[in-house]
C-alpha cells in the first residue's frame, strides 16, 4: 500500500499575505486617484483660463470696430458673469499727423465657484486713422 500524498503547508496565501496585498493595492489606487483628480482640476483651470483669454482678445478687437474708443476706465460683465475692465488713454503725438495712437489695456476675470482664478490681461496700442 502507497502512502496518501501530503501536500505542504505552503500550498495557499495566507491571511497575512492576502492582507497585505490588498493595503499594497489601496495605498496605490489612493495614489492613482489623487494624481488623477490633481490633473482633472488642472485642465479646468486651463479651459477657463484659455475662454477668459479668447473673451479678453475679443474685447480688446471690438474697441475701435464695434465700440467707440472712450478714454479712462469703463468695465463690465460677459454672460456668464466674468468681469472685465478696459483702460484707454492717449499717446500724445506730433501735431499734423493723420492717426492717433492709444494704448488699451483688457482685464477679463473669469468666474470659477471651486477655484482661484487669476485674472488675464491683455495690453496693445492701437493706431487710429483720424479722419473717419
């Protein structure tokens, strides 16, 4: 008669062993997570600071083609509650020119609930002719 083979005892995990692959996986999808979420906020802080920088752009376009040029300070608010300043002045130049230079300044702050924005600010220097 042959003898019952006898597995050992180190056939299986044990408990030990099966505890702490599970801490080793939380303690890395904790990590994942956490880069993710870091990563997801940086991108909606970027997509709104690139649609406060397109609103800034257009402002500072329509002044001088759809809006008067008025020099000092003028602001006011985009449809979706972001906040914008404009300050003009002018830039002396000689007597007899045909143009007159101003420098135009655009400040858009948008609106974020969750985040702290910065406001984007655009400067230029417009040459307008003077006879139209």
């Amino acid at each position: 008669m042959s003898k019952p083979v006898q597995t050992g005892l180190n056939d299986g995990f044990t408990l030990i062993e099966v505890l702490a692959a599970f801490a080793i996986l939380a303690l890395f999808l904790g990590v994942s997570f956490e880069g993710l979420t870091l990563s997801l906020r940086a991108t909606r802080k970027a997509e709104v600071m690139q649609e406060a920088l397109q609103r800034a752009e257009s402002k500072l376009d329509s002044i001088g083609l759809t809006e008067p040029i008025i020099l000092g300070e003028s602001s006011g608010r985009f449809n979706d509650g972001s906040f914008w300043t404009s300050r003009t002045r002018q830039i002396s130049t000689r007597d007899g020119l045909s143009f007159g230079a101003y420098w135009i300044e655009v400040s858009v702050t948008p609106t974020s609930p969750r985040q702290q924005v910065v406001p984007v600010t655009l400067k230029t220097l417009k040459i307008v002719d003077k006879s139209q």
